[in-house]
C-alpha cells in the first residue's frame, strides 16, 4: 500500500521524542494535526502504534518493531538531504562551467580565484570547449553555465546571455620580422606575409575572415592550429604572424620575444558573455558565482 512519507515522517519524530507536543514543534505544526496523521498510519496499518503515558506516549511492541524500520530509513533520507544541501550550498557547493580558451585567460581563472578567497569551499569543474561545445553542454544539461566568447550566437529563448567584458585581438610577431615594428601598417601590405591562426571550423576563423572580407581582402594563413593558446608559441617561432587576444601575449611582449604589429584597420573589439538555460535550475553557489561574474 502507497503512503504518503510525511506519515511516517510524522510517526519517527512522535516515536523518537516520546510526545505529540514536541513532535508538532519539531515539525512546525499542531499537536491536532499530528495525532491525526498518527490516527491515519495506525487505520492503513491495522494495528496500534502508540499508547498513551503519564510522560506522553509509548510505543507499542508493533510500533517497536515498526519504529526499527522507519527510523533507519529516515536518518538515510535525512542525511542524503543534509549531504545534498550542502553540496548546492556556498559551503561545499560545486560549479561546472565549459569555456572557451579566450575567456578562461581573459576572465574565469582570476574569477574563480578571487571568488574561492571569498567562498573557500565551493569546487569548480572546468572544462575547456569551442562556443559550440559550450553551449550544447549547457543545453543538454551537463554544466551549469558557458562562458564564451563573442560569436552571432543564435540562442534558443530558454538561453539567458549576459555581456562580462569587452576585449581586443592584437597581431604579433616574432623577432624574424623586426622590420615590421614601429610601422604603421594596412592589412594590404601584410597579406603576403605567413600567417598563424585557428582553423576554418572555429568561431574565431570565422570572425578574422569577415575582417578581412570587410577590407576586401581574403585570409588565407599558412598555418592552421587547433587552439587559441599554440598561436603563440608558434609567433615566437617565428612561424608566422598572427591575431591573439591581447591578454595571452601581455607577459612575451615585456620580455621582448614578440612584439605588437600596428594595423591601420581597427580590429573590431569582442565580448566575453556568460550564458546560462534557465530550463534547468541552478544550485546557491552556481548562482552567487553567476552574480560575482556580473557584478565584476
């Protein structure tokens, strides 16, 4: 037979206290409501669980051996509740977020740093993906946010997308083609040079190709590379020229082993944008981190 699990909710507080009194406090209700619920159980059971005494009730030897049962199933249901909790609380929550490389360099990592110095016990789940990959993980329910990089991002209307920060791609080179630095140059005097960039199935590819359309130009590079983070150890091979977001190449132009190649033709800046489905619910910690993103 089918019960209701607030009966027997009802029955292991009234069984471990020993009165309808502190059971009704425990659970919020009234002594009335309880000794019906009691009533209730005893009718579907067929048989009484409790008896009255001076100090409140007492089990009988059937609510005894009932009270063995109930009582290990609810401190399992009790502790996989507590365990849950705090597993989507800020004191051991996690957050699983997929991100692009662009927006792991230029915002996640000093995010999520910054964020654990305030919340020390909430874990990150981190995984690298293309804009694509992203947002179909988000989609099928398998992460809790993407966080990625400017795109003509076509969103379903369950996708919520908030802008983080703005950021710019440079073009670098390495030291072969000093002759390049501190010149200002057009797209149509640097063509013909090797170039180093993603490859054509990227968003990124995508977004250079346009530039370049936009400027009546074709890009064509010699070199086609897999990840956004290879484009710069391949510059300072002198393999080629390339446009990287400014934030990867900061620390190898102080130290002199690339420099930035000046263009006439403004790159158009790009975004980094938090996207989240609000098909799914989100956890306390997912949703504190959310708001630090925002409010950075």
């Amino acid at each position: 037979m089918e019960r209701n699990f607030e009966y027997y909710k009802v029955f292991y507080y009234v069984s471990k206290y020993g009165s309808l009194t502190r059971a009704a406090s425990v659970l919020m209700t009234s002594q009335p409501a309880v000794t019906r619920t009691i009533h209730n159980l005893e009718n579907e059971l067929g048989c009484r669980l409790f008896i009255r005494s001076k100090n409140g009730v007492e089990l009988t030897p059937e609510g005894r051996l009932f009270y063995e049962y109930i009582s290990a199933a609810c401190v399992q249901i009790f502790k996989g509740e507590n365990e849950l909790a705090n597993r989507t609380s800020l004191e051991n929550g996690t957050v699983c977020i997929s991100a692009t490389e662009t927006a792991l360099h230029c915002c996640l990592f000093q995010a999520v740093e910054d964020f654990n110095k305030i919340y020390p016990n909430v874990r990150f789940k981190l995984l690298n993906n293309s804009t694509i990959d992203s947002i179909q993980a988000l989609k099928a329910g398998k992460i809790d946010m993407a966080i990625v990089s400017s795109a003509p991002l076509q969103t379903e209307k369950s996708l919520k997308v908030k802008k983080l920060q703005e950021y710019h791609d440079i073009l670098i080179g390495g030291n072969k083609f000093q002759d390049l630095k501190g010149k200002e140059l057009t797209l149509e005097e640097l063509k013909d040079y090797p170039w180093i960039s993603l490859t054509s199935q990227s968003i990124t590819r995508n977004f250079l190709n346009r530039y370049f359309s936009d400027h009546n130009l074709q890009f064509d590079p010699d070199i086609e590379l897999a990840t956004t983070d290879m484009i710069l150890p391949a510059v300072r091979h002198n393999l080629g020229i390339g446009f990287l977001p400014a934030k990867f190449a900061e620390e190898d132009i102080r130290q002199g082993m690339v420099f930035e190649i000046s263009i006439n033709e403004q790159m158009p800046k790009r975004n980094i944008l938090l996207v989240c489905d609000t098909e799914y619910p989100q956890s306390i910690a997912s949703k504190t981190f959310q708001n630090f993103l925002i409010q950075r």
